[in-house]
C-alpha cells in the first residue's frame, strides 16, 4: 500500500479553485512570455536608442544588462518574500509593476531615465518569474506536472529566442517605443485575470532572516563578470578587464563561504541538500551556459563567413526553439508517466551529439550548423521540460517560490557564463573581417574549442543522470 507523505496531500490541487488550471496556465504563461521577450527583444533597439540619445553602444548596453542584473539579485529574495505572503498578490502585482516599467522607458528622454525604468520593469519581471513555477507546482498534480511545465519550458524558449527577431520585425514598422508600450495592455490584463483566478495561498511557516548579504555579493559578482566580458569583447581582455573578472570570481567565492557559515542564505541548504534539486539546478546551468555560448557564434558564422542573408539566418535560427516546442510537451508526458531520467539523460546526450557537427566534421557549414540547431533543440527540449518538473515537486510545499525562483537565477547565470565563455574564445570576430577574408585557421580552431568544450559540458550532464533516484511521479488523486 502506498504511504503518502502530507505533503504531498497538502500539495494535491483538487479542490474547486484548480478545476481550471489549463485556462490559468496560459496566464503564467503569458508572464513568462512577456518577461524572457523583453531579456532579447530590447537588444536590436539599443543602436537606435545610441543615436538617439547621443551615448555609446558600450554605454546603452547597460539597458539590457541592467534588466538581467535586477533579476538576478533579486530573484532569490523574491522568491522569499513570496513563500512568506500571499504568492497569488505578489505575482499578480508583478505584471503591474511590469506594465509601469514598460510606459516610463517608452516615455524616457534620457540614458538615466531609461535605466532606472529597466531597473523598476527587472524588479517587476522578478516577481513574475519568482512564481511562474510554483504557481504551476500549486496548481497541478505531480502526474500532471511535466506537461504544464512542458508547456511553460517551451514559452520560456519562444521568448527568449524570438526576442531579437521580433523586435526587429517591429522596428520595420514603428518606433523603438512602442516595443515597450505593447507590454502595457498585455500586464494590466494579466494583472487583473491574476488577481481575479489565481489561487490564494497561507502565509508560509518559514520565518528565517534574508540574507542580504549572499544577495550583493551575488549581484556585485554577476555585474563585475558581465562589465569584464562586455568590456573584453569591445578593448580585448587587458589588465584592468581581467583584474575586474577576477574580483567578480573574488565575490563569487566569498558568496560560497558566507553560504557555509549561515542557515538561511539565498543557496537554500535544505533545497540544495536534495538531490533531485541540487544535480536539477547544476545540470541547467551547463546546458543553458552550451545553448548562449553556441548561439552567438553560429549567428555570427552564418552570416559572415557563410555569407548568408540576416533574413536566412533567422529562419534558420528558429530550428531550434521550433524543435524544442515539439519535444518539450512530449518530454513532459512521457515524465509524467514513465519517469523522468530517459527523458533527461536522452535530452543531454542529443544536446552533446549535437555540438559533434561543429568540434569534429572537417568544415563548418550550413548543413551541419542546420543539424547541431535541431538536434540541441530537440535536446533541449526533452531536458528543460522533465528537469523543471522534477525540481519543482521535489520542493517543498513551503519554498516553491523560492525553488522556482534559484531555477531562473541559475537559468540566467548559465546565460551570462555562456556569453562570457563565447567571448573569451571568439570575441576578437568581426564581421566585417570575415566577410573581407573568410574565417582563418585560428578563428576556426577557437570556434571549434568552444563547440568541444560545450560538448563536455553537456556529456557531463548527462553523466549526473545516474546520479539521479529513478521514481516515478504520483499518480493518486486526493479529492477535496
């Protein structure tokens, strides 16, 4: 006979409010959507914003990065604070928050005002993404989980790879502005719809202090480590530029002592003392860290030295996410009914498999960048649909938030790792360079190193498969 924990009882959304949870679905995923568009979608206005403005590239990318550092920090406090009150409250009012965001940068005059509009729209995207999670976890049932998440994994992958591409097209036909002013009408309904169907939640038992201290020296760290490889990829790494990424590894170590000393930092112990939670969040890292780092050389590689049209290059691009949104709802249900390590280890083996087109075929073309785009993409997605949904229930009912805010801390730290392992290898290309003489031997050779290196990483996740427990999810209902 089966033994069933309480709380998992407790954890069981049977009753009346959840009878539409597919319908409420769509809202979270709505956040999740317009809160991951907006991390891409900001970066091809950025030169119309520079001249505009009068400022440098190098300084109106601080708008992008700012967005990404607010969530960062962030993150794990609001995921906190969300297990502490009313999560439904808080997410609800994050869309708002967003909205406001959105209209004061579509109305700034300035660098100044824009970024402290970024700053305001990042702490209101970080309460949409503190709790599109455990909003999911707290509406579905375990044997249901993989397909709502499966779902969520795919708007997390249009939004974030369809950003660039859709702000362009936009940009064809309206000013810079109104990439913002779109999100307004989009959060004031989600804010109302949330408030109106979300289900409310008790005050959590958790009472500890926050730790504010393992919340700077995570933001501090993650900002010296994006400035050095922002800095790098524009000056090359000088002196000055790899003394500022070594004090952000400087912060980073001293975050992991403070977190060994105290029993409340933002790396949860009692979260990370799980397993399936602890190898979750390792695991998604390295393949978010393999996807960022082989995207930004491919775009460049297709267009420069393949010679291929900015418009091929984004359809070509899309392989990916498109693949990813097929495989992530049937990595979901096969996790839902069979268990989730063949979709896991599957999914990172194909994510190796795939850099293998790049690191050992004799050339670099068109169809084997085509092929390493599906293969990772179908990768991907059986990997980031089964691992969410595992992470997610094996939380606890009380840190849900708090669990499905360090996955997107950790979803975005893998970003920024990628893009600064990218441009420590091939950061020196230039598109006008490539397109002049091809690509020479060295950059080959660097953009292969990458490609093997990620391959490593990925071959390693699918190493801590078996590390993983091989269970199956709950199947028994408990009615209200």
């Amino acid at each position: 006979m089966e033994v069933i924990s309480l709380e998992r009882l407790r954890s069981s959304p049977f009753d009346s409010r959840h009878r539409n949870r597919w319908s409420i679905l769509q809202i979270v995923n709505m956040g999740t959507l317009i809160s991951t568009l907006d991390v891409g979608i900001v970066n091809v206005t950025l030169p119309t914003m520079s001249e505009q403005f009068g400022v440098s590239l190098s300084q109106i990318q601080w708008v992008a990065t700012a967005y990404l550092l607010t969530m960062v920090a962030l993150l794990p406090f609001m995921g906190k604070l969300s297990d502490r009150l009313d999560r439904r409250k808080i997410y609800s009012w994050g869309f708002l928050l967003f909205s406001v965001g959105s209209a004061c940068i579509a109305l700034s005059d300035g660098l100044v005002s824009i970024l402290l509009s970024r700053i305001l729209q990042g702490v209101g995207a970080t309460m949409i993404m503190a709790n599109s999670q455990a909003m999911v976890r707290q509406l579905f049932p375990d044997r249901e989980r993989g397909r709502a998440l499966g779902m969520n994994a795919v708007v997390i992958s249009i939004g974030t790879m369809s950003g660039p591409a859709l702000g362009g097209l936009m940009l064809e036909v309206v000013e810079w502005p109104w990439l913002f002013w779109i999100n307004v009408p989009i959060g004031l309904c989600a804010f109302v719809l949330g408030l109106r169907w979300f289900p409310s939640t008790e005050r959590g038992q958790d009472r500890s202090p926050f730790d504010f201290l393992g919340s700077f020296l995570l933001a501090a760290g993650t900002c010296l480590l994006m400035f050095a490889a922002e800095a790098g990829k524009e000056n090359g790494f000088t002196t000055p530029i790899l003394y500022l990424g070594a004090a952000g590894l400087v912060l980073f170590a001293a975050l992991w002592f403070v977190q060994r000393k105290i029993a409340y930092g933002i790396l949860d112990r009692e979260l990370f003392g799980r397993r399936k939670i602890a190898l979750g969040n390792a695991s998604s890292f390295f393949i978010n860290l393999a996807q960022t780092a082989t995207l930004i050389p491919i775009a460049f590689y297709l267009q420069g030295p393949l010679g291929l049209s900015p418009w091929s290059v984004g359809l070509l691009l899309i392989v990916q996410p498109l693949l990813m949104g097929v495989a992530a709802p049937i990595a979901g249900w096969v996790r839902d009914r069979f268990g989730a390590w063949f979709p896991i280890t599957a999914g990172s083996m194909l994510c190796a498999a795939s850099m293998l087109f790049i690191a050992a075929l004799p050339n670099v073309t068109v169809v084997g960048i085509a092929l390493q785009l599906a293969l990772f993409g179908i990768g991907v997605g059986l990997f980031h649909a089964t691992n969410n949904a595992e992470i997610m229930s094996d939380a606890p009912d009380r840190k849900i938030s708090l669990a499905g805010s360090l996955l997107a801390m950790v979803r975005y730290l893998g970003n920024i790792a990628g893009i600064g392992l990218a441009t420590l290898l091939v950061g020196s290309m230039t598109l006008g360079d490539s397109l002049r003489g091809g690509a020479d031997e060295s950059m080959d050779l660097r953009m292969r190193m990458l490609f093997g290196i990620c391959f490593l990483f990925c071959l390693g996740v699918a190493g801590m498969g078996k590390l993983r427990p091989k269970d199956k999810p709950a199947t028994t209902e408990i009615g209200a």
